[in-house]
C-alpha cells in the first residue's frame, strides 16, 4: 500500500477544525478513521468520515488501538479540549469521570515533565510513535484555510491600534515562548488580559469586562518554535462574534501559522462591524 492509499487518522476535539480535515482528507483521496473525545467531538462527523469511534480524552491507548486495528500509520490531531473541566473535580473525581487508560496513566505521570500543553502533547506522539502510529502536521489537508498575509478588511489600523500590534506581538511571543498561552489583549500600549488554560474566547470576554470603553486589539499568535502537530492558533467567525460583544476594534493573527476558518464569513463579519482584521507574519 502506498502512502497515498493509506488510511488518516483523526483525533477528533471541538470546534469546526476536525470536520476540515476530515473533508480535506477524503478530497486528497484518503480513507478517515476518526476517533471522536467524548464530550468534545461533533456527532455529525460520523457522517464525514470512513469510520468513527468513541474514546476519551486521556484514553490513549484506546486512540492507538483503534488506529492499528484500521491500519493507521499516520494520524492528526485536530479540535480544542476544554482542560478547565478536569480542574473542576478533585483528582478521584476526575479518575472516575474520565477513566484513564494505563497509557495516558504512564504519559501523565512518567512521560511529561510537567502538565503543561506541549509537554503532555509531544509525550503522546511519542508514545504514539512508539506504537506505530505517527502524529502529523495538522494542517496537512487543510492549508487553504491558513491566514494570509497583510489587512484582510476594508478598515484599516490607526497609528493607535498599530502601536498596540507592536506592543502585543511581542508580548504574545514570549508568551508563546513559555507556553502559557497565545492570545493577548492590548488597549492604549498596555496588556489588559492575557489567555492561559481558560482559552481564547474566555479571555476576550474578561477583556471586554475590564475595558469597558472598547477599542481593544487582540494579538494571537504561533509559538515561536510551533509543533503544528497540535494545538495550532484557530479563529472563525465566532471569534469575531466574541469580539464584537467584547467591543474590540482589531484582531491580529500569524499569517501562515494561525488558521482562519470560513475566511469569507469572517472578514464579511468583521466587515459589518468596523473591525480591523490583519495576519502578519512572524518574527
């Protein structure tokens, strides 16, 4: 069987990002094979896919086992996991609500140094490497959906709002140095929120709440040494939604690192309501 004939993997997560895959995948002329995290994973994406199954989020070795079983040699990992959940328990709670297999049990304790995103990400291709299945670069099948470069919207930034991109880009890459997290919000060159495990749509609505007065620009980027095999930046039209109702006035993102969902609907959206829209490239 050639690479191309083989069957693609999908770890499925929220959001729209898993259904683009799925869908790029099968235009590439590939079978899918998708393994949907409960309480995060579509239901419909049983309908775009070759084959699907239900498994849990720290159920690893289910992941695998599904994956070998379908001759799966190569998957991606596509779609968020709201980790604040599992914060929400006690540790017993969280063993009796997610019911971790001995592999993510080995990952969890024994790969990673820390808890972090990246670190328990790149210990669970290994250990899915180690097993035969190779994560990839996530965007593979979707690269028509990563941001371009330069003003997506017919506004264009202020000399105010392109001294506040300044400020926040630098400040969302030495986040993302760290990570911490990606996005960070920037009114008047002064950081008013910065996202960390609560995610990117929590941390706009805090930032509405403590500027009240609007006019606030959101910076999110790629880390500097991004693995795109996980966790790649993703805004859509819900982000501008969430930013409307936060009363920002610019967002800005990596061209070529951050994908930018239903890109039309987005920057119409943007466009209806006096938003500035950029992708710049990274440095």
């Amino acid at each position: 069987m050639s690479a191309s004939d083989e069957p693609i993997g999908v770890i499925a997560g929220m959001g729209t990002f898993p259904h683009l895959v799925a869908a790029g995948a099968r235009a590439a002329g590939r079978r899918v094979i998708v393994v949907g995290l409960r309480e995060c994973a579509d239901e419909t994406l049983r309908n775009e896919s070759d084959a699907f199954y239900r498994a849990g989020i720290v159920q690893a070795g289910r992941w695998i086992r599904i994956f070998r079983r379908e001759g799966v040699r190569h998957a991606v990992m596509a779609g968020g996991v709201d980790k604040t959940r599992m914060l929400r328990q006690s540790w017993w709670r969280q063993w009796l609500a997610y019911r971790p297999d001995f592999t993510s049990i080995r990952i969890w304790y024994f790969g990673a140094g820390d808890r972090r995103n990246d670190t328990l990400l790149r210990a669970t291709a290994d250990e899915m490497a180690r097993r035969g299945v190779e994560l990839i670069d996530s965007t593979t099948f979707t690269q028509d959906a990563m941001a371009p470069e330069g003003v997506l919207t017919r506004a264009r930034p202020s000399a105010a709002q392109e001294a506040d991109i300044e400020l926040g880009w630098r400040m969302a890459r030495e986040m993302g140095r760290l990570d911490v997290g990606q996005s960070v919000a920037v009114k008047d060159k002064d950081v008013i929120a910065v996202e960390a495990i609560e995610g990117t749509a929590r941390m706009i609505a805090r930032a509405g709440e403590l500027c009240r007065a609007g006019g606030w620009t959101l910076v999110k980027v790629a880390k500097p040494n991004q693995d795109m095999r996980f966790d790649v930046p993703t805004v859509g039209p819900a982000t501008i939604e969430q930013l409307v109702a936060a009363r920002a006035g610019a967002l800005v993102v990596e061209a070529g690192k951050t994908l930018m969902l239903e890109r039309e609907k987005l920057v119409s959206a943007a466009d209806a309501a006096g938003m500035v829209v950029i992708g710049r490239v990274g440095g």
